[in-house]
C-alpha cells in the first residue's frame, strides 16, 4: 500500500438540533502535481482513479491512519464518498465518541486541514517533461482503503513519500525511469538501493 497527503479542503460544521455535526472535504484533488517526492519524481491524480474502487469497496475514515480511532465507513453510510471535477470529496459523520469529538475540535479550529489517502496503485503511468525534464507518475486507477484527516505530513517535501515497512514497499518503478534518474549509467539497483535507504531514513526520522 502507499499513502498520499494532501493541503485539503476540509471543514467541520457544527450541527443543529436535526442534523449532527459533520466532517467535509477533500481527500484527494485531481491533476494537480505533488511536491518533488523521494528528490526524484512528482505525481499527479487524473480524474476517474477512484470511480472502480468506490462502486466496489467499503472504505473507512479513520483519524491519522490509526484504526483504533475510526470516523466512519462507507458500508454503514457514516462515510459517503465522490469523484467529481475538482477531485475526491468526503462526507464522514463522527462518532460521538472522545476520538470523534477531538477530531471535529481540530478540525474547526484548522489545527488539522490536510487529509491523506491509502491505497494500492492498479494502473499508472510514468513519463518525462519535455521542457523540464521532470518524470511524472500519474495514477491512473487505484484500489482506495481509507481516508484520513491527518495532522501533517513527517516532511512536507515527502508528502507523498512517507511510508513504512507496514505500508509496504515504494511504488514500482520501470526501467526506463531508474536509469534517468540513476544519473544515466548507474545500475536499477543502485537506484532501488538509493530509494531503500531513502526510505529507511523517513522512516527512522517519522
């Protein structure tokens, strides 16, 4: 699995006496290029990444990737989730518990506004900048496990890169990209080394 971060839209309102209060946002915008990640590439959402996983899976919300603090679920209508232009909007109704209430104190007050995604990549696809020279990956379609409202990233400049070995392994990268940004000669493993203790390093430092 892999996790992405991103400066969310997200609010808390505060409810009336028919209606309970309510966490809104978004937890992923599309096309919109991420910071440098690893010091290597940028990635990017196109429209359409989450329409698969959202008719099939029962998604949770949880509070900074903690399942001991759950905000909601699709099965049970306490998550409600679409795709539309602008990227992947959320409604989560929190529970009235200790973790739901601290959540929405949070929240209202902008102590917490990003929101960070977890999931699995199915289909992506990786290219280079004419003019910049850059490689992009763009996910294409991806299988969606939870949404989070998340405190900050452990590095703003990795925002996308903070993993750990629960999470699994860094994305997969083609050939043709190792070598570019291997220097133009190095061997894939070295890069894959480079990538290894790049990880290793956020980690330890998370």
């Amino acid at each position: 699995m892999e996790r992405s971060v991103f400066q969310a839209e997200l609010r808390a309102t505060n409810g009336s006496a028919d209606a309970a209060p309510m966490i809104q946002g978004y937890a992923a915008v599309f096309n919109q290029l991420s910071v440098v990640l690893y010091g290597m590439f940028r990635e990017q959402i196109a429209p359409g990444a989450f329409a698969e996983t959202l008719q099939r899976d029962d998604i949770r919300s949880l509070w900074n990737h903690n399942d001991d603090f759950p905000l909601g679920r699709k099965a049970n209508g306490t998550l409600r989730l679409q795709e539309d232009p602008h990227g992947l909007y959320i409604e989560n109704d929190p529970p009235d518990t200790q973790a739901g209430r601290d959540a929405l104190v949070s929240i209202r007050r902008q102590d917490v506004n990003q929101m960070s995604f977890m999931f699995d990549t199915l289909v992506d696809d990786w290219s280079e900048d004419s003019g910049s020279g850059q490689i992009i990956r763009t996910l294409y379609k991806v299988k969606l496990y939870e949404v989070s409202p998340v405190t900050f990233p452990a590095y703003p400049a990795t925002v996308v890169g903070v993993r750990n070995e629960k999470l699994g392994a860094l994305p997969k990268v083609p050939d043709w990209v190792q070598a570019r940004l291997s220097g133009h000669g190095a061997e894939p493993a070295q890069v894959r080394l480079a990538l290894r203790r790049r990880r290793l390093d956020i980690t330890s430092r998370q």
